[in-house]
C-alpha cells in the first residue's frame, strides 16, 4: 500500500509540473499537450485513490498490479519536457 501512496504523490506531482509548463509554454500545441498530460496523469492518480480506497493491494495478484512490468522488466523512466518538445 506504501508503493500505491508513493506513486499516487509522484502522479499529483507530475500533473502539478505538466500543468505549470503548459502555463508557461508560449506555442499552443505545447500548451495543449501538457494540458492534456496533467489531466491524464490526474485520472491515472484517481484510479490509484480509488484502489488505495477500496483496500486492494499488490500482494492479492502476486505482488504486482494490473499492467505493471514483470519483476524482470525494467521499468521506462519518465519522460521529461525536453523530450517532449522534441517530438
């Protein structure tokens, strides 16, 4: 339940930033983009609220969640703006 919480903060957190660049970017396309990440990475932070409230943990499915990597897979790191912009 620790990881859930740790993950719910760093979603919130994320959307905090992508809401703050997309204030500040000048073109309207990034604007829009990290409008539209903000909102994503709140609903992703909503879904984890919502299992956070309903008791479910990870070790009911064998210590992993529903498309979450498999032990031997490494997980992606988090894109940041630059590479956003870059696309």
């Amino acid at each position: 339940m620790e990881d859930l919480n740790a993950k719910l903060k760093k979603l919130l957190s994320e959307a905090d930033d992508c809401e703050l660049i997309g204030k500040l970017a000048c073109d309207p396309k990034k604007r829009e983009l990290f409008r539209r990440l903000a909102t994503d990475l709140r609903a992703m932070a909503r879904d984890i609220e919502a299992v956070i409230a309903r008791g479910e943990v990870a070790a009911k499915r064998g210590g992993l969640l529903p498309g979450s990597p498999t032990r031997s897979e490494e997980p992606r790191p988090p894109l940041d703006a630059r590479q956003v912009s870059q696309r």
